[in-house]
C-alpha cells in the first residue's frame, strides 16, 4: 500500500471531503494543487481533518491525514514534479477551470519517467469531463508525448454524485457531507489494471451512470432549488415538505425516468422508480440543511445544451415524448436572476434584458431554431422577459 501518491487539484469540499477520503482510504498520499492562497495555507498549517458523514442513521467521522498542499501560483515546478511522479491526477475544480489545469498535467506528463501510466480521472459535475481536459491537455503536449501517450497517462471519465450541503460557521478544513455517495469510473482506458481506489465503481459503459445521475440527482435537486428560491423557501428539504412543490419534483423526474428507461434497455422501470425515490428522499434530508441559492447558483451553465434540463428535454422532444415539467423547471431557472454571489444569475439578468427571447434562448440553451424543443423554451424566455420589464 506505501508509496502510492495522488495529486488533486481543488482544495474544496469534495475534493477534502470525497475525492481525498477516498484516496486516502486506500493507501495514497493526498497533494492537493489550487490557487487559493488562503485555503492552502490553512491546508499546509493543518495536520489533520475530519470528514463528517451524515446520513438518517446519524453522523459518522473519519480523519484524514498524510496530505500535502501546493499553490500553483508559487509552486510550479513543485507541482509538475509532484504529477511526473504520481499515481493519479484528479481534479474537482468546476468544468469551467479544466483548460487552466491541463498545463501543469500535461507538463507533468512530459516529464513522466515512471513505467505505469498516470491515471488522469475528473470528477466535475460534467458528461465527459476527462474527455475534456484531455483534450486541453494534448494541445500542450509534445508531438512525440502524444503519439506515445499510451505509455504515459491513461483518462477515463467518471460520474460523481455526493450532497455537500452548505459548511457550518467555523469549520476549518472538516467537511460535512451526506453520506450516500456514487462514484463510477470507465475501466477500458486502464487496461485491466486500473487504480486500486476503495469505493470506486468501474464500469464498461459510463454512459448509462452519467445520464441517469444527471437527470435524475441534478435534474431533482435544481427543480426543487428554483421552485423553492421562486417560492421564497431557504432549504430544500422545505421545498420537498411543500406537497405542491413534491409533486412538481416527482412528476419531472418520471419524465427524465422514461427517457433513462426508453433509451438504456438494461435499466428497468422498476430499477429507475426505486432510484427517483431514493434520490429524493436523500434531497428531503433536513440534516443536510442545503441552501436553495447554493443549488440553484451558475443557472447559465445550467441551462446549456447537454445540461440537466435542456440535455433530458431535447431528447423527449426529439422523441415526440412528454417534457411539460422539464419546462416548467427551465421557466424556474430564467427566473433565478441577480442572486446575492452569483455571478451567473447577474449575466442571466443581463443577457434577458438586453436580447430578444429568440436570440436569448439561442445563446442559454444552444438549441437550433429548428429543433422541437426551441418554440417552448422561447415562450418560457418571452413570459419571464415579459415579467422583468
């Protein structure tokens, strides 16, 4: 189990409290990469944390330890020699920030002498996220590194889905966090040898897992946050206690279930209720106490084209299916506008103001014209502008 090693880039909540728990359970040393200097000076001066689970059977803690912290604004040259030399590279940096990490891993890779491949595996709320940083990465490699990258990294998609609710005041460095949890990974790209990481699911086919986690958890999760911010509600498990706003939630995850069911033979109707059911109760928690603001924030990336609601809709619509709910939870996101924190919800405001609802839902959504789905959704995008004014 000695000497095996991890690098992860983002000190944040899941990366301290689901990423690194992980890692270190199985034997890794943890160095976490980020650019907060704050964060990773408090990491360098802290020995240790506790990763608190919380679960409807209660609390239970782990201590995590035999961690690094690096800031890749001082430390370059240390984080490249610490990837060249390590086992896995991870990241939970928000799918916005990959192109700024792929420098210093594809310089790590340059530099690799180790005889195994580093496994390169993100972990962004994200269809094909190491596909993507895959691709920002080999823009910087060496011709030779990338006809020869076989032998030195391998990348595999993954699909994460844990709660981190929002921190109590005075936290530090623990992180409290549900303690249900997913974690899927492709076992093709390791060749029959991928990392010994305990809890990680390997799987032929991701494809199936990031759907049905997308369009179930964060489909779920965000309907209830938008309804709920609409609504004036704080927490989401109060959304979930309001039978109106239960319904609103239940019904559009039997829309997301038919498109999971209908397009994934494997999963059966009875397989995906089960699961819808689950879901939700794990998202009526009130132990998590999660702030609808804190669910409901970037609502642009949110409502883009392969995302939670925009991604199962355009399907259904393709199908000639049912997506009323799945519309109505897009009319709810327009509407999270001018959030106290939110960058995203600012530009939303600006964006519906200054443009026409065809060109607005053109830009949110990137729908063609043409396609099924883009007349509603422009209805949707003309009702809320026609609110605003």
């Amino acid at each position: 189990m000695a000497g095996k090693k991890g690098v992860h880039f983002g000190g944040g909540n899941i990366g301290r409290g689901f990423v690194a728990e992980f890692l270190h359970n199985s034997g890794f040393e943890v160095v976490f990469v980020d650019v907060m200097d704050n964060l990773i000076e408090t990491l360098q001066k802290t020995p240790s944390y506790e990763v608190t689970e919380i679960g409807p059977d209660g609390e239970k803690k782990f201590h995590i330890d035999n961690y690094r912290a690096l800031n890749s604004k001082h430390s370059m040259e240390q984080v490249i020699h610490e990837i060249a030399t390590a086992d896995t590279v991870t990241c939970a940096v928000g799918p916005n920030i990959l192109k700024f990490i792929a420098e210093p891993i594809a310089k790590g890779i340059e530099a690799r002498k180790e005889s195994t491949p580093l496994a390169v595996i993100a972990c962004e709320n994200a269809i094909g996220a190491t596909d993507t940083l895959r691709g920002f990465i080999e823009g910087k490699l060496s011709e030779e590194t990338k006809n020869n990258i076989a032998s030195k990294a391998c990348f595999a998609n993954s699909a994460i889905d844990r709660i981190v609710p929002l921190q109590p005041e005075g936290n530090g460095m623990n992180v409290l966090i549900e303690k249900f949890y997913e974690w899927c990974v492709e076992e093709k790209p390791f060749d029959g040898n991928p990392p010994a990481i305990k809890g990680v699911h390997y799987v032929d086919d991701l494809q199936p897992y990031i759907e049905r986690k997308l369009f179930t958890v964060n489909t779920g999760h965000a309907t209830a946050a938008y309804y709920g911010h609409n609504r004036g509600f704080k927490y989401v498990h109060e959304v979930l206690a309001d039978k109106e706003l239960h319904d609103i939630v239940q019904n559009t995850l039997k829309e997301t279930a038919h498109l999971i069911t209908t397009k994934f033979s494997h999963i059966s109707k009875e397989e995906q209720a089960e699961y819808v059911q689950a879901i939700v109760e794990r998202i009526s928690n009130p132990t998590l106490k999660d702030v609808v603001e804190r669910v409901g924030r970037a609502p642009l990336r949110k409502l883009s084209r392969k995302e939670r609601f925009i991604g199962p809709a355009a399907q259904l619509a393709e199908a000639g299916e049912k997506f009323d709910c799945l519309l109505g939870g897009i009319e709810m996101c327009l509407r999270f506008q001018n959030v106290e924190g939110d960058d995203e919800s600012a530009e939303l405001a600006k964006k519906l103001k200054e443009l026409d609802a065809t060109t607005a839902t053109k830009e949110l959504t990137g729908l063609e014209e043409d396609h099924p789905l883009f007349s509603h959704v422009v209805d949707r995008v003309k009702k809320v502008q026609g609110e605003s004014s």
